[in-house]
C-alpha cells in the first residue's frame, strides 16, 4: 500500500530514508529548517558523500516521489506517519542533547489531529523518551513507534534494503504492524518489542561496537610489547563465531556521529541507574589514548615534532564517506599542529576549506604522492581504499624522510620495508 510519509531533518538519516522509502513507492515529503538546503536538494544536489544515494535522490524527484520544503505544514499534510531524524548530540552531562528532538516533536505536534501521523522515531534518544512522546501526543491521540536506525556511513543505501536487523519498538501494537508494513518486501528480521527495549537495542549495539575497537587496540598494544603478530592474533579470534570479525581491527580509534556519542550515553545512562559504568569509560579512555600513541611514536622517532613536515593522509573518520564528525585524524591533525609540526593533508573527498572556521591549519594537496613532498613522516589515518594501493617506492622518492606509520593496517609491513621505509603499524 503507497503511504504518505513525512520525515523530520534532512540530514544524513533522513535523507537516506526519505529516498529509499520514496523507492519502496511511498509518497516522502521532507521537512527542514535550513532554506539553502532544501533548495539544493530541490535541484538534486546532495549535501555530502553517501554511495548511491544523489542517484536515488534524482531518480525520486523526477518521479515525483519526493519532495522538500521549509514549511512543516505542507511536509506534514495528509501524512500517515512522521519519521524523526533529527540529530541527538552529546550533551555536557555526556547524555543526549534532545532539544531538536523536542522542537521537531512540538512541530508535529501543531498538525497532529485524529491519531494521525504515526510518530516514528529514527533518531538515537535516551532510554524513555518514547514514553515522554506518548504522553505529550495523549491529548491528540497519536501513537508513538520507536524505529532505530542502524545504517552504517557509505553503505547506508545498501544498509537499509538489506539490513541485519529492524527493530520496532511501541505500545501500540496496531501503529507497530503499519510500520513494519513499510518494510513488508525488505529481506531481514523484523523484532517487535517495547519503547525502553527498542532505545536501548541502539545505544547499546554502539557501545559494544566501541567496545570491539578498543578491544582490538588493547590487544594491538599488549601484541607490541609482547613480540606476537597482532593481525594475525585479531583474525584468529574473529573467526570464532562468538566474537566476529566486524569492527576487530587495531588502528586509530573510533569516530564518526554515533560511537563516541552512544558510548557516552550508556555510560550516563548506567551513572543515572547507579549501576557499574566502569568499562563504557574504559572504552572511551582507550579510544583517546590511541591518537596519544601515534603522537608517541611520532615522537619516539623523530625525536621532536616542531619544524617537522607530516603528511597524514585521511581526514574523514572511517572511508567512503565526507563525515568527519569526532575524526580521529582531524585530532591528530590539532595534537601535531600543538607540536609545532607542519601538517599537510589528503583526503579523496573531504576538503578542508568545506570545513570553514572548524578547519585545522593544515595545507592540504590533491593526492597523496604530493602530500607526501619533501615530508619527514607520512601517516595513513583513514583507511580509504586507494591508501592501500600506493605506489611505496614513488611515495618514499618524494619524502625527506623514511617514517611511515600505518595507524590502519592498510600496507604489507614486509613490503613497505622493502620500498625503503621505517614501517611502523599499530601493534607492530
């Protein structure tokens, strides 16, 4: 049956499921706040990089499918259900700054009449906000669906039709069996539960996620010391089937929009319930202390940083994608400016300039090789594809020195030492 559907926030969430529900055949109308946005996306033109997804957006236009406007009214008129995807930030108590949540709900709220729309929300929020949406909307007799995401950045469009998991979350279990009928022609596992348990599924599913990081990088860290092969060491143990190999790999650190800030959540939810946080801290503590040991072994070869020339290569948070939200690179980036050292930069999607008053002072050229000039050490910090595909003796031609560090397990070690370089990988 062809719905009439509209979501809240045209950021990556909700651009991501406005065009693959406007795929599925639905009738999507988009609501956000910022002119300049919705006028370009009237044009076509996606505000960043996600796979596939400025195709679908285009081909969904045309069909007239998909629509966007400043005006909530006209996004909200004669809707059967609203997806909230607005964004959730960490707060400075390290919860979940819901106010967009809460503007977007009071939005929806001026045109609720008749238990019509269907509340959806696709945005991450802290455990009960579900129940406080229920009781805000009792009045105009709206059910409230929990609907999480679990899209992964620069798969996103291929996460959503094939999807792990989709996790529904109500009360009311008629609006519950609606929403699922959205997804009715999608392959994959429908769970059907409460508001809390449905909140928690994603909170939780990134902190276990944090978890595997730091975990792999503890393990890199012990396999250093101890003389063992640290890849080898992570692809033995992510064979058993208990443990996987997903997100079991040493390296810089997590980032990105939802790891760091979901970690913090539970660890502020499990404080507020006066139950053990000690190992969601642990995690984060780990994560942090990885760019420091990149800083050291920088350091412990170069001796000091100031005057030095670094090329890192990498500045979105993980490849395929432009986000560079909590980037472990941009961090390191900052760490070695404070150092007195002279950062250049490259990144095949991310520019710096794009990234206005939040950029770091780094200089940044169009591919890696020039980077790489007259460098005293390179850093492979994001792991995009093309990084594991240089051409080592040309890249080693063009420096000053011969330090390459690895912070992504992107190069053969043997290799590269074979090209001239002092290779150093984490754990290695």
């Amino acid at each position: 049956m062809r719905e009439r559907l509209a979501i809240i926030g045209a950021g990556h969430v909700g651009l991501v499921y406005a065009a693959c529900l406007a795929e599925l055949g639905h009738d999507v109308s988009v609501y956000d706040i910022d002119p300049e946005r919705v006028a370009s996306l009237r044009r076509g033109a996606v505000p960043f990089f996600e796979e596939g997804l400025a195709d679908l957006v285009k081909k969904n236009l045309k069909a007239k499918r998909l629509t966007f406007s400043t005006e909530p009214g006209a996004a909200l008129k004669g809707a059967t259900m609203a997806f909230i995807c607005v964004p959730t930030p960490s707060a400075t108590d390290g919860g979940l700054d819901e106010a967009p949540m809460r503007r977007a709900l009071q939005t929806i709220r001026q045109h609720a009449r008749g238990g019509r729309p269907i509340v959806v929300t696709k945005s991450t929020v802290s455990v009960g906000m579900n129940r406080y949406i229920k009781e805000l909307f009792r009045d105009r007799k709206v059910p409230v669906v929990s609907n999480p995401e679990f899209l992964r950045e620069g798969s996103a469009i291929h996460d959503f039709f094939h999807p792990h998991r989709i996790v529904l979350g109500s009360d009311d279990k008629a609006a519950m069996a609606a929403v699922a009928k959205l997804y009715e022609t999608i392959d994959g596992p429908v769970f059907t539960t409460d508001p809390i348990t449905a909140e928690l599924s994603k909170l939780a599913a990134n902190a276990f996620l944090a978890l595997k990081v730091s975990f792999a990088n503890s393990i890199a860290r012990v396999a250093s010391s101890s003389g063992g092969d640290v890849a080898a060491t992570l692809k033995i143990l992510g064979t058993d089937p208990r443990i996987g190999p997903g997100h079991l790999r040493a390296g810089l650190g997590f980032g990105g929009a939802c790891l760091p800030k979901d970690l913090a959540a539970m660890e502020h939810l499990a404080r507020r319930s006066a139950t053990p946080y000690e190992l969601f801290s642990a995690v984060a503590a780990v994560n942090q202390d990885q760019r420091q040991h990149v800083m050291d072994i920088l350091q412990g070869k170069l001796v000091s940083l100031s005057g030095r020339r670094i090329a890192v290569l990498g500045l979105a948070f993980k490849a395929d994608t432009d986000d560079v939200r909590e980037s472990p690179s941009l961090a390191l980036i900052a760490e070695l400016l404070a150092a007195g050292a002279n950062v250049v930069a490259h990144d095949p999607v991310v520019k710096l300039r794009a990234l206005g008053k939040d950029a770091p002072a780094a200089v940044q050229r169009r591919s890696a090789l020039e980077a790489a000039n007259a460098a005293d050490a390179v850093v492979i910090a994001t792991e995009w594809t093309e990084y594991g595909r240089l051409d080592l003796p040309r890249l080693r031609k063009r420096m000053k020195g011969d330090l390459l560090v690895d912070a992504r397990g992107m190069l053969d070690p043997i290799v590269s030492r074979k090209a001239g370089f002092d290779y150093v990988g984490i754990g290695s």
